[in-house]
C-alpha cells in the first residue's frame, strides 16, 4: 500500500481507500491468523511540504479465548495517523516521533505497509476474549461453561473440605 502525491500540486485534501490481504502485509503474530483483508481508510491533506494522513485501519484476526480456548473472530480497527515530511529539508527534531515520517525526497509516493503491519499487531488484544462475559471453561472438569453446566459447579468444592473428606474416607 503507498500513498501517492505530487509535490507540485495546489495543497488540498484527497481521501484514499486502499485494501491489502494480509499475505503481502506479511500480517504475523503469535497465536493469531488472518483472513481478511486489511482496509486503510485514510483522508490526506497535503499543505507545503507535508502530508497529514489521518485515517484508520480496519481487519479481523483469529484468536483463541484467553479463558475458554475457543477460536474467535477479533474485530480490528485502529487509528492511523501521520504526517509525512517529502521537503528537501524535512524538521530532523520530529523524526524522533513515532508518527513523523521522512519520504525519499526523490520520491512521489510513500510506502506505509510496515506502518499498516505495525499499527493491526499493536491493536491485538493482550488477553484475547471471545466475549467479555466469557464462563471460560471449568477448572475441575474442563466443561466450557459457555456451551453447558457441569456438577462440580454446583456444589462449591472447598479444597480443604475435600482433603478432610478423604481422610475420613481412607479410615473408615
Ligand atoms: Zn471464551
Ligand atoms: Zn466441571
């Protein structure tokens, strides 16, 4: 995915619609797979030497429920905004920021496929949840509570209690 612009032109706003699949994005991220296309939704305002890309990025990944180990459908959708230095003096003192970019001044397009890459895997969710009221699955039995009940539920194991009850059970 790149960003076309021409130096020359009268400053102005374009907006730019773009979709990748996640195959030549090289999406990849531990216990996640993706299907869908990645959608950039972008509005690009050109003023002097810079453009001011501001937009979101829209997905979805496969992931596994932190809680109940089902394989779930994760919406994705970030924000993505940048600016996009192509002068031939491009302000070196904001290059330190992570959304300041400095195009090849030779160039009349900017690249932003690790940009898009990089924003999708930031937007995973640490504890990945299939819902937010997921029962995840029983410690005891490994029922998943989502889907039915399981009898060690109901009767509220206390472990200690359990412990004295084999003793007994062992004498007797
Ligand atoms: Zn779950
Ligand atoms: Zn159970």
């Amino acid at each position: 995915m790149k960003i076309e612009f021409d130096k020359d032109s009268e400053d102005g706003s374009q907006t730019l619609k773009q979709e990748e699949s996640p195959e030549t994005l090289q999406l990849c991220a531990e216990g996640a797979s993706f299907g869908e296309p990645v959608k950039v939704d972008l509005s690009v305002s050109k003023i002097g030497n810079q453009l001011i890309c501001r937009g979101n990025v829209k997905t979805s990944a496969q992931l596994e429920c932190s809680r109940c180990l089902a394989i779930y459908d994760q919406p994705i959708i970030s924000n993505l905004d940048f600016v996009v230095d192509f002068g031939e003096n491009p302000q070196e003192f904001k290059s330190e920021e992570d959304n300041y970019f400095i195009a090849d001044p030779f160039a009349d397009f900017f690249e932003i496929d690790n940009l898009v890459r990089e924003i999708v895997i930031l937007a995973l969710p640490l504890k990945p949840l299939c819902s937010e009221d997921c029962k995840g699955l029983c410690p005891i039995c490994g029922t998943d509570l989502n889907k039915s009940q399981c009898s060690c539920v109901k009767k509220e194991v206390d472990p200690r209690w359990e412990k004295l009850k084999g003793l007994l059970g062992d004498k007797s």
